[in-house]
C-alpha cells in the first residue's frame, strides 16, 4: 500500500497475519498535518512510509537509551 491509496484522516483497518520474529506491528493516529509531511518526507527520500518512521523511532530511542545510561552514570 502506498499513501496515495488513503485519504488524509481516513481510519485503516487490515488483518495483519502473525509473523515470527518480524517484530512488532504498530498503529499510529497523527494529525493530518503530521501525516502529510510524513508522506513528504517518505517520497523525498524514496522509502516507505514504515522505513521512515521505524528510522525516526530509532534514533528517538536511542536518544533515550543514552539518556538513562547517563542518569545511572551520574547516580553512580
């Protein structure tokens, strides 16, 4: 599927089949606004719409793992 397949703020419900050791599957609701600059950033850099946010996630996360790991450094 593909952004142009959806209408800005229109609900998607899919069956998605269990897969092992693929990870977990998540639903996001964003703002239309949000949402549209989320496909503008995915066609820009030619991925999809999952790459761009499971990359954003990442570095989010990271951010947090190196924010705990300097807390329990400074606690210690």
């Amino acid at each position: 599927m593909e952004p142009e397949d959806f209408e800005i703020g229109e609900e998607v419900h899919m069956e998605v089949a269990p897969r092992s050791k693929r990870g977990l599957v998540v639903s996001v609701r964003l703002p239309a606004d949000e949402a549209e600059e989320l496909f503008a950033v995915s066609k820009a850099e030619g991925k999809m719409v999952t790459q761009v946010v499971a990359e954003a996630l990442r570095v989010y996360l990271s951010g947090h793992a190196a924010t705990a790991a300097h807390k329990t450094a400074v606690r210690a």
